[in-house]
C-alpha cells in the first residue's frame, strides 16, 4: 500500500522535464501543442496519449504518485469520517484541461465542485448554487473574472461569498487590482496544488464558512 499521493509542480525546459520523477505516476504536459498524458515510464521509451488542445498550460506539470488506496474497500472507520456537508466550490474556468486539473485535486479533498465556462454561467451558478467559495479565472470571453468578481461583491445577497482569484497575471498590479475588487486571496499559475488547497482551508475559515 502506498502512502501518501505525491504532488509537484514540474517545468519543463527545452522540451525535458527538468526533475527526476517515480517511476510509477501520472505525468501531465504539454507534448506538441497538447495536454497530454505520459502513459509509459520506463527504460524502453515513453508514449504520450493527447488529452487534446490547450493554449495556457505552457509549463504546467503535474505528478502524483499512483493511488491504490482508492481502490480499497471502505472501512466502517472510513464512513464515519465522511463529513456531513462538503464545502461546494464553484470554479470559473473555460479551459477545460485546466479545470480537470483543479477537479481532482478538490474532490480529492473532499470539496464539492460546480463548473462554470465563462463569467455569464459563473454569474447565473452563484445565485442558483450558492456556492461557499468561488475560484476564478480572469482571462474569458464575454465576462471576465474581475467583472464576475465586481458584479457579485456589490450584490448584497453574495456580496458574503468568498472569492480566490486564480490567473497567469502575475504583475503586482494585477494582484493589487484583484484584491480591491474584493478578492479574498490571488494564485498565480503555475501553482502548487497543495499550497492551493492551504489557501482554500484558509479562506474558507475567514469567510466562516468551514
């Protein structure tokens, strides 16, 4: 039985990942143009299977270590464990690799996740999800994350809502900016999961909603 997942953000440099890996993982990149996923690690050669398009994810790795445990049955101590309600996170994102991304890394701890394409769906999910958190982008069409931003924190009935900005804009005036807005907290891409994940408890517990 394993430990832990293992989770570590990789650059890559000249088309090679610069850090020694376990040989048993999950290894997203980009290969070609594409999020893709190494399927084989080994002394006889690596194959790349396309998980299709992507534009943003340029130097974004992720590696986990393979998980057993989930394949283990549950135990009555398990169930006990299970908390009565997750937080719900409403994620503004119109990459969707980005999004699945950010997906497993919040189910697996233990959040409920809403997706939004774009600011005008994010804008309709606040007011039927009623979400605890919101993580959004800020480059999108239509609306972008700053506008969805504004717009909710000058509603009284979601002006309460937390909201984690998430973006590749990592001037200090985008930062400054973001947080004016009403921003509770801002990451920049790439990102280190497990540091996302601290952030969201952080949140969360200041919003009073943990």
């Amino acid at each position: 039985m394993m430990g832990n997942p293992l989770k570590t953000v990789l650059l890559m440099r000249g088309g090679k990942i610069e850090k020694d890996f376990p040989a048993k993982s999950l290894i997203l990149g980009i290969q070609n143009g594409e999020l893709s996923r190494k399927d084989k690690i080994s002394e006889d050669g690596e194959r790349w299977i396309s998980l299709g398009k992507h534009t943003q994810l340029k130097q974004y790795f992720i590696t986990k270590q393979a998980d057993t445990d989930s394949e283990s049955p549950k135990t009555d101590s398990d169930s006990d464990s299970i908390k009565p309600r997750a937080e719900k996170i409403l994620v503004v994102e119109d990459e969707p690799p980005l999004f699945k991304l950010l997906e497993y890394s919040l189910k697996k701890a233990g959040y409920n996740i809403v997706w939004a394409k774009d600011g005008e769906e994010a804008l309709r999910f606040v007011k039927s999800e009623n979400p605890d958190l919101v993580i959004t982008d800020i480059m999108m069409p239509y609306i972008n994350g700053l506008q969805v931003l504004e717009r909710v924190k000058n509603d009284p009935e979601t002006c309460d809502i937390p909201f984690i900005i998430l973006s590749s804009k990592a001037l200090s005036q985008d930062i400054v900016k973001g947080l004016e807005l009403g921003g509770d907290d801002y990451i920049t891409k790439p990102f280190n999961p497990d540091e996302m994940l601290l952030r969201i408890k952080m949140t969360l517990k200041r919003s009073g909603r943990k």
